[in-house]
C-alpha cells in the first residue's frame, strides 16, 4: 500500500488507517493510487474514481 499511496514505507501509511486520528489523504495521493490501479484511465476518469471513494474536487 506504501507503494501504491507514494510513501516512504510501510509505517508512514499506518498514519493514514489507524490510530485516534487518521491523516487526511491528500488529492496527489489519491489521484496516484487510482491511476496506478486504472492505467487506461484517462485523467478525468481518474478524478472521477476518486470522488467515488469521497475526494471533494473542486473545479475552477
């Protein structure tokens, strides 16, 4: 999951799952997660596979 997520090792993404309080996942993060899983994807399908998990993106 580090991998996927972009971190430095495994305990850094026990930050984002456990504990009293969570870390809040970043849009980078998720974004990357979801276009590795989804490689034919295309940047806005990719967006929308990270507002189905919750991500609140704002366009401008």
């Amino acid at each position: 999951m580090a991998d996927l997520f972009g971190l430095a090792s495994s305990q850094q993404w026990h930050k984002y799952c456990g504990g009293n309080e969570p870390r809040e996942m970043s849009l980078p993060m998720l974004f990357l997660a979801m276009a590795l899983l989804n490689r034919s994807a295309t940047v806005e399908q990719v967006f929308d596979l990270c507002r189905q998990v919750g991500a609140k993106i704002e366009e401008d």
